[in-house]
C-alpha cells in the first residue's frame, strides 16, 4: 500500500461522478451543456456541443453519447446493469 496526497472514489457509478463534480444550487450535476428550468437533482452528462434542456424534471440521470441516450431515475441507477446485459444478448456491443 501507498500513501497518496488525493482521496480515491471509485468511478464505478454515476453517483460517484455527481461526488466528484459537484453540483449546482439546485442538486444538479452536469458535464457538458445544459439549461435546466424548474428541474433539480439530475445527473446530465452530455458530449461535444449537444446540448440537453430540461424542463421539471427531478431526480432524473440523462447521459447522451454520439450513439446512444440514457434516460432513468436516479434511484434505478443500480439497474443498469441490466441495460447492459440486455444490450449483451441482442449483441449490440457498440453501444457498451
């Protein structure tokens, strides 16, 4: 074991993402664009310059890729693993 001078959080998880970046005065974090009216407690991660809007929303993840879009409530993100395995089985890996 090595002594580090910086704390670790495992980036296994889109709440551990919201951890490190920080969020806004109304819970939000966002990486890339975004304009938010009347909506708190979301995750957005967008790419380039696309940009997400949303409008009374609560408590909602939001992740936009060039391929793909994740819309889910933040208190299912545990279920993504599931995502995963059905993307698996209908064996669309280029969107893993």
């Amino acid at each position: 074991v090595i002594e580090a001078p910086f704390t670790w959080d495992d980036l296994g998880s889109w709440s551990a993402v919201a951890r490190q970046r920080g969020q806004d005065e109304y819970g939000n974090t966002v990486v890339g664009r975004h304009l938010g009216i009347d909506s708190k407690d979301l995750l957005v991660h967008t790419c380039d310059n696309h940009l997400i809007v949303t409008l009374g929303l609560e408590n909602i993840l939001l992740v936009h890729t060039d391929d793909a879009t994740l819309v889910a409530d933040r208190s299912h993100e545990d279920h993504i693993r599931k995502v995963v395995a059905e993307l698996e089985s209908k064996q669309w890996h280029e969107y893993l």
